[in-house]
C-alpha cells in the first residue's frame, strides 16, 4: 500500500449535515456503511447494492445504558477500517471495524472495566437474530430482498458477557450480508472468518481493502494539498467501485458516489441516489481509473455500460431492477483513451459494438432537422439542470420550476461536443479493429465540428452559444460549456478568446474553480437559487452559477491542452485555478479533511451539497497529463509538461502499453523523463518536449 495511502487518516470524519453520523471508509463490493453512529459496531446508515438505510448490522451495549451511542467516543477513519476509542460509565473500550470485499462486516472490540463492579455487554443483532440465524431485512427498494447472518465471539455466549472489575477482553463481532437465495454462501462467510484467530480474521479483512492499493503511482510534490489530493482521488474510485451481481447490474462497475439527498430514514430512503451506474459519470471515473494500472476494472466498468443499454441502444441510468434516464456522455471517446494507455485490442473488439449502437443511436434521435448538432429537450439531461440558456427566449421568468413556461429545447454545445467525441473515438477504434464503420463516424464527426465552428461560435462576443433548437438563434447566456470545443480540440488559434474570458473575474473566474454561468447573467448566482428562490432547497442541483467540479475539471483540461498548443501561455493560469479545483476537495481548506462534494458556491468555496466523496470529475488524469506532461497518443505520447506553479515534483509507476513512466522535476533544474528505468528526455527550465515512441509490451 503506497505511503499516500495510508496517509489518508482522519479523525472524527463525519457528515456535515449530520454531525452525530461518522463517515466509514471501506466498502465491499455490494455492503457499504454511508454514515456510522459513534457506537461500536454497526449502527447508523448500512446499504446493500443501493440506498437502503439499514439501521443496524449488530452492536454491543452495556446493560443499563440508556441508549447505545457514545457521543464522547473519537473515531479515526481510514480507507480500509475506522477506529473508535471511548471512555466513560465504568469502561474502556478500543474497537476497530472493517468491512470485506466480500461483503462480511467484522468489530474486533476490547472491552476493559475501569469500575469496581461487574459490567455486563450485551450484543443485539438485528431484529433480534440469534448467532448463525438468517435475519431478513424488511422490504427496501429495488426488488432486493436483503438477508443477513451474525455470529458472535464465543466468550459471548448466550449474546452477554460480564466483565469482572478490571477485567481487559477483546471480542470479535462479525455480520455476512448478501440476498435472499445466497443463505448458503452468507454461512459460509461467516464460518470462514471465525475458523481464524479473530486478529487473524480481522487482519484478513483488511487485507482484501488495502490490496487494491498495492503497486499504485506514487506522487510527491512541494504543494502538500496536490500532492494529498491525488491519493485522495485513488480512495474516492475505490469506495465508489461496486460489483452489484444483481438484477440488470451483472458487472463491477463504478457508482457516482454513495450517498444521496433525503433524510437518512431507517429502511425508507427517498429521493434521488447515486448508488447506481450513471453513463454520464463513468468517463470521467475512467479517465482516472486507467492511470492506476487497473485494466481489469477498466474493462469491468466498460462491460457494466453494456448492462445499461435501453430499448433503444442507448446506456441509460441502471439499477439492479430498473433502467432510467439517459444522460449525454462521451463513453466511447473514454473507450478511446483507455485503448491509448493499455493497447487491447481484443477487449475493444468485443465490446466496441455496444458502444456504435449506443452512439447511433442518442446521435439519430436527438439531431437537428438540417444538421448533427444534438438537441437537448430536458435540461437535466447534460447533467446540468437549471442552466440558464433554456429560459433565455423566453426572458428568464420569475418561476421555472413545474412549468414549461418560457422553456426551450436547445442545440447544446456540451451534447454536440460529447457526440463529436464519441464520433471521433470510434472512428479510430474502428480504424483500429478493421472495422467498416470508421468512414461513417469520420463523417459524422466532422459534420459535427463544421457546424459547431460555424453555428455556434459568434466571433463579436469570442464565445459558443447554445442554439434554439428550431430557429438557430443564439441564446446568449455564456455557460461553462462553451469551453467544451477547446477542450474536444476542434477550434481554430481564433477561438482562444473564449479561455480568456474563461478566465476573466468578469465571467467565469468568480474565486472557487469556475462558475457554471458567467456573472453578466440576470439570474447568476454563485450559490444557487433562481432570482431569491431556492425551490430545490438549500442544497439543490443548480447551475446558474454555483461551480461544479464536474466542468471545472473539464474547463482546466481545455485550458492546459490550448496552452500545450500555444506556446505554453496559459500554464500559470491553469496551475492557479488547478489550485483552487484542489481546494475544493479539503472541507474548511484543512488539509486533514478531504470531503468532495457535488457542488460549490463559486465566489466563497462553500459547499452546497453533502454527497460525500463524489466520483464525478477527474482529477489523477490532470495531474499525469498536464502537469507531468504524459500524452497518450497513437505509438507512443507526447511528453509536454506545463509550468504549474510547483516547486518540485516526482511521479512514479505510471504504465503506458505496458512499459513504466516516471517523470522528475525542479523549478531550478527542469524535467527528467525515464522509460523502464532509462532516461529518455531530460529537459532544462522552458525547454520543450517532443514525441516519444512506444512499442506495446
């Protein structure tokens, strides 16, 4: 397990809206704990495969006490277990948790009486079961019928002990979760862990969390917040990753993130969730996986796309029982990227189908009359609700929420750039495999870019506009999304206007990442609302200025892939917005509170949301391609670092078709690259890069 890894502790982690619920850290691959009360064991919020709000898995409780949560208690949250320590009525207690990838819970507890009487522990598993008794949970969602069976340790016999006066005794707890049909397995699991010692038993579990943090990239760098963030975003893609095998999800996949917005009540969670495959986030999730020499998972989550496709072709929102919306993405310009790091081609034969059908298909049915730029009918399905565009024809109304009034359909910038990208992925994989149909994506994108050159882009205000849908007028609202066609590398040395007003005061650069909406907007507001109304709530999706690091990301790729192409002008600009993306990912800028969210104010840095660790940006990806200069391309890379801002940095164990990168750098001395341990380019300060090619090992 890297070093930067097991930095990562935390004291007292817990949810910002709900301080009395501690955060937990390791999931398996279908049980997860969102928020833990301060007890021992595992009470509070436990989830299976989705959202379900399961009060509890088993605790121990000294007989007597009025209820079971030790406010006092300090926990310490790490990636692969937390701690907990408490002191008070006439005990001492010392419990570490974990939970293993196959999906078994286990509380490895030492209990001392610091009283001068007996003190009895109680254990209570859920619903009251009995050791080895299949419990049944109550109905949830999705169809799943959830199923559970704990054990105790055998000093417990009959569910209690009794510590005598200063007696010192450690226990271990251990509850097997799984599904209704799998009672079998779930025993299995079970008598597997106390066929061990229980520190053995316990050492085993987090074994099977910490391995997959084995033989990661190492980063150092002088900024100890860069340098903290990218391990911080290796433990957002492992708490996110799932292996559901359930219902429709039939693949490991990732989820976009493991909380979601409604009271946390008990077995009844309502509300949106993201618990699920969403195709809109899974790009940006493999942009970052792919770096960390984790081609099977890769693959995994690409297959898990597959599992999503609707009754038209296209990948759609999936969860064990149920196929949702389809939100635009660039999945098959994703596919594209990973076949840059790893080769493989066989994998992208199988799937490259599934990913042609689901491009045809979202292209054939949303494109204009008279052109391919795509039109986007609900704007919640760019993942950007409330972008302020839709209602500009009709002159921003006082009220947009339950009504059509004043709402219109749009050519999307966003929508057409992310179909440009998928049409250009394809082409190369299909040039790639053999396949017939690179001649028809080839045309498709280029189609694409003439008509986003030409229709879009409004050389007077230096900016592309979303289009309505019917007339082509602009709608002249400037959104985050008119860097989308710097970021796909479609424009021309004209277009650089737009990344100076990306980074203008006057429009996008508001003090926190970027605005989702420039400020001359009549109804910008950095923190959400529409004109004083905030009918989604305080912490509801708006994007009419709060800043999202789901474009931030984007924005700072577009902005450093210009300045590689131009003279390398824009590289303190992105170091220090790339500052600012990083600050998000520290709650109150502590450096020992990492806790990404969904969503900022865009002038303070505030959060606005409390989606704990969200897997919807990338960020790893920047840091390797940008700010290490790691290019990927055909044969090979291009190895072109910016000028970030850092003073010093190192990056190792990066893999590349199978050989290993490692970039060196000094503000003094310059750039040192090696290739399988050889150096290959060594550059002086302002010096410049070239290409460097690489045969598949």
């Amino acid at each position: 397990m890297t070093k930067g890894i097991r930095e990562l502790e935390i004291h007292n982690r817990y949810l910002r809206k709900r301080p009395d619920l501690v955060l937990f850290g390791p999931a398996g691959e279908r049980l997860w704990a969102d928020a833990l009360m301060r007890a021992p064991g595992f009470m509070g919020c436990v989830d299976f495969i989705h959202k379900m709000n399961f009060p509890l898995l088993f605790t121990v409780r000294i007989r007597g006490s009025r209820d079971w949560d030790m406010p006092s208690a300090a926990c310490l949250w790490r990636p692969w277990e937390g701690e907990l320590k408490y002191e008070g009525a006439g005990v001492r207690l010392s419990e570490k948790k974990t939970i293993s990838r196959d999906d078994v819970a286990l509380s490895l507890q030492t209990w001392e009486n610091t009283s001068d009487r007996p003190v009895t522990l109680e254990l209570l598993f859920a619903g009251g079961a009995k050791q080895g008794e299949i419990y049944r949970f109550p109905a949830c969602t999705h169809g799943l019928n959830v199923i559970m069976a704990g054990r105790e340790d055998k000093a417990f016999s009959g569910g209690e002990y009794a510590l005598k006066p200063g007696e010192k005794r450690q226990f271990l707890f251990a509850a097997a979760v799984g599904l209704s049909g799998e009672e079998d397995g779930v025993l299995a699991r079970l008598e597997g862990v106390f066929a061990l010692p229980a520190q053995e038993a316990y050492s085993k579990a987090v074994a099977s969390q910490t391995k997959w943090y084995e033989g990661l990239p190492e980063f150092e760098c002088s900024d100890p917040f860069i340098q903290r963030c990218f391990y911080y975003r290796m433990y957002i893609l492992r708490s996110n990753m799932a292996k559901p095998d359930a219902g429709l999800l039939r693949h490991q996949t990732l989820y976009e993130g493991r909380s979601h917005r409604a009271a946390k009540t008990p077995c009844a969670p309502k509300g949106w969730e993201f618990s699920r495959l969403i195709p809109l986030s899974v790009p940006h999730a493999i942009k970052d996986l792919m770096w960390l020499d984790k081609q099977e998972d890769c693959r995994q989550t690409f297959w898990s796309l597959t599992d999503s496709v609707n009754e038209y072709g296209a990948f759609s929102v999936c969860a064990a029982d149920e196929k949702g919306k389809e939100y635009t993405n660039y999945a098959a310009w994703a596919l594209y990227n990973y076949h840059l790091v790893y080769g493989d081609t066989e994998f992208i034969r199988k799937v490259l189908p599934a990913f042609k059908r689901d491009t045809l298909s979202v292209f054939g049915r949303h494109k204009g009359e008279n052109d391919s730029l795509q039109i986007c009918y609900a704007h919640q399905l760019t993942g950007k609700e409330y972008q302020p565009g839709y209602w500009y024809f009709g002159g921003f109304p006082d009220r947009v929420k339950g009504t059509k009034d004043g709402y219109t359909p749009l050519k999307r910038v966003d929508s057409s750039v992310y179909m440009y990208l998928n049409c250009l992925g394809l082409t190369r994989l299909c040039e790639k495999t053999g396949d017939a149909d690179a001649q028809t994506f080839a045309r498709m994108a280029e189609d694409i870019k003439t008509q986003v050159l030409s229709k879009m882009w409004d050389e007077k205000d230096g900016c592309f506009y979303d289009l309505h849908y019917l007339t082509e007028e602009k709608a002249r609202v400037k959104h985050i999304v008119s860097v989308y066609p710097l970021w796909a590398d479609m424009t021309e040395e004209r277009h650089l206007s737009q990344l100076y007003r990306l980074f203008s005061p006057d429009n996008f650069l508001a003090g926190s990442g970027f605005a989702s909406t420039a400020k001359d907007c009549p109804v910008y507001s950095p923190c959400g609302g529409w004109k004083g109304d905030y009918f989604k709530g305080r912490d509801g999706c708006m994007w009419n200025g709060p800043s999202w690091p789901y474009t931030t990301c984007i924005a700072l790729d577009a902005a450093a892939s210009q300045s590689e192409k131009h003279g390398h002008s824009f590289d303190l600009l992105f170091g220090g917005i790339f500052k600012q993306y990083t600050m998000q990912h520290f709650r109150g800028g502590d450096i020992n509170q990492p806790y990404l969210v969904e969503f900022y104010d865009a002038e303070t840095g505030e959060p606005l949301s409390d989606e704990t660790d969200y897997n919807h940006s990338f960020y790893i990806d920047l840091v390797i391609r940008h700010i290490a200069g790691i290019q990927p391309r055909e044969g090979g890379f291009v190895f072109s670092p910016l000028e970030a801002g850092l003073e010093h940095f190192s990056l190792k164990g990066i893999k590349l078709l199978g050989h290993t990168l490692e970039v060196e750098y000094s503000a003094r001395t310059g750039h040192i690259l090696r290739v399988d341990g050889e150096e290959t380019i060594r550059l002086g300060p302002g010096e410049r890069g070239g290409f460097v090619p690489l045969e598949a090992s």
